[in-house]
C-alpha cells in the first residue's frame, strides 16, 4: 500500500452557481520583491502560490493613513453628517498603507519574512493587484495533520480591487 | 421613541464645553443630611468627554454655574469643577474628561 503525501492536495470543487458567494477557485500568489538605491524593485526570490484553506481581507483602522478619524460630537444636529479628521500618521507600506490587510491561512511551508515586501496577487473572489508588506507569518506542525501555515500582509493603498461579486470566480484549478 | 443625543450644550461658567463626545450626569444619593450650606458630599456629578475646549486644570475647586441643555436634558445648577484627564491616543486626537459636582 503506498504511503499517501500529506501534501497530496485534493483537487478544488467546481463552483457552484447555485451557492453564491462561494469562490473555491481563489489563487493567491506573493512575488518578494526588493528595492535598491536608486528605487529599482526586482524580484527577491520565486513566486510563491499558496494552497488556501481561509482566506480575510479586513480594514484595520490603527496604522491606516487612508480611513479617517471620526470625531463628531453631541452637538451636532440630526441629520448631519459624521465629522472625521485626517490621522496625524502616515503608513509605511509602499506608496502608503491603506490599513487593509489580508490574512490567508494556507497548506504548505512557505514561511515568509516579516517586513517582507512584495506584490500580492488574489484572483477569485476577491481580485486584488497590489504591493505588501508581511506583518507576521506563521507555520503550525501538528500530530495526525498536514504542515499549516498563517501569513497577514498589509496592503498598500495604491492596490486595485474589485469584487467580491457572485459568479465572479476564476476556472477552478487542480493543482 | 428614544431621545436622540444630539444638540447637546454644555457650558461652565458662562464658557461652552465643545466638540463633546458623551456626558453623563449622576444624581443625588442618599439622604440630604439636612444641609444648610453648600455642600457636594452625594449631591451628583456630572462627567464630560470633549475634544474641543473646557475648564483647564486651573479650575480645579472653583465653583460656577453648571448649563446642560439638548438631547432631552435640561439642567442648570452650581456645580465644582473636580478632575480634568487628558488621554493621547497613538495616531489620533486627544480626549479631555471633567468632572463636575453639584452644589446643593
């Protein structure tokens, strides 16, 4: 009886159009990538495509520099609008950070560096183009379990996104 | 239908209280001990949390006429200027507090 790989992937089911929403054709891939002195970026390494298991893309309102501070106040009348005021800060990754993050759980070993730079690349679901930044990676080894993973990155704001809309899922792959 | 807050004016000795961000007002506790004077013990508090400008620490002690209208409140009494805080919050604003005790 052969030994069966614990990385041997089952292949992804096809999408559903009756159960909308749900995207099991996601492909999510992290180029390194390096900058030298005079603000060339290269590549750093191979292209890295994940095994997805769960898959966040969520604002984060602490280091953003794009959301804005909301500081209305009880005088105000009903029926005004919600007063803001731009953070003192800026954010750091890239062209600025939008405070949105995603944060993929995934199969594999691919540890990555913190502060690890990048352009993240999401299509399927959510389809996203943009410059990154590791915030914190993490592998998990367990008994009776394949190697797990956890990286979160930090999106630039020069990203472009669109989505999540229904029937909006890339071809299945079988990888 | 619940009273919505807004339109909410506070002012402490002739001086408004601005850009506030909640204020709670406590009542009087236990009995009135037959006071005859100005006293605070029990007499009810109220605290105030604004962005904007307020009695500065200076004020601590002092006494002045305590004016709260809007968002279905409606109170004018003498009230002590008591603690004032100041919160710095990394990549935000400052938050001031007051606290007020009524005279009765």
């Amino acid at each position: 009886m052969a030994t069966p790989d614990p990385l041997n992937k089952t292949p992804h089911g096809p999408y559903d159009p009756n159960n909308s929403g749900t995207c099991q054709g996601t492909v999510v891939t992290f180029q390194p990538q390096k900058t030298d002195a005079n603000g060339t970026i290269s590549n750093d390494g191979a292209l890295v495509t994940y095994t997805v298991t769960n898959l966040t893309y969520s604002l984060s309102s602490q280091t953003s520099s794009s959301d804005e501070l909301d500081v209305s106040h009880i005088g105000q009348a009903y029926g005004e609008p919600v007063l803001t005021q731009e953070r003192p800060l800026i954010g750091s990754t890239g062209g600025g950070d939008s405070g949105k993050e995603v944060q993929i759980d995934f199969i594999g070993t691919k540890a990555l560096d913190e502060d690890q730079k990048g352009e993240l690349v999401i299509k399927g679901g959510i389809d996203l183009t943009t410059q990154a930044k590791v915030t914190s990676s993490s592998i998990t080894l367990a008994v009776n379990d394949v190697i797990r993973g956890s990286v979160t990155f930090s999106v630039s704001s020069h990203a472009t996104e669109s989505g999540p809309h229904d029937g909006d899922c890339v071809t299945p792959t079988y990888d | 239908m619940a009273t919505y807050s807004v339109e909410v004016e506070a002012s402490w000795n002739g001086k408004p209280i601005t850009e506030m961000r909640s204020l709670s007002i406590n009542g009087p506790t236990g009995p009135s001990e037959a006071r005859d004077f100005f006293w605070v013990k029990n007499s009810g508090s109220v605290s105030i949390t604004y962005l904007g400008s307020g009695p500065g620490t200076g004020m601590w002690g002092r006494y002045a006429d305590l004016v709260i209208k809007g968002g279905g409140l409606d109170w004018n009494q003498r009230a002590v200027c008591g603690q004032t805080t100041c919160s710095a919050n990394l990549n935000g604003v400052t938050e001031y507090t007051v606290e007020f005790s009524f005279l009765t």
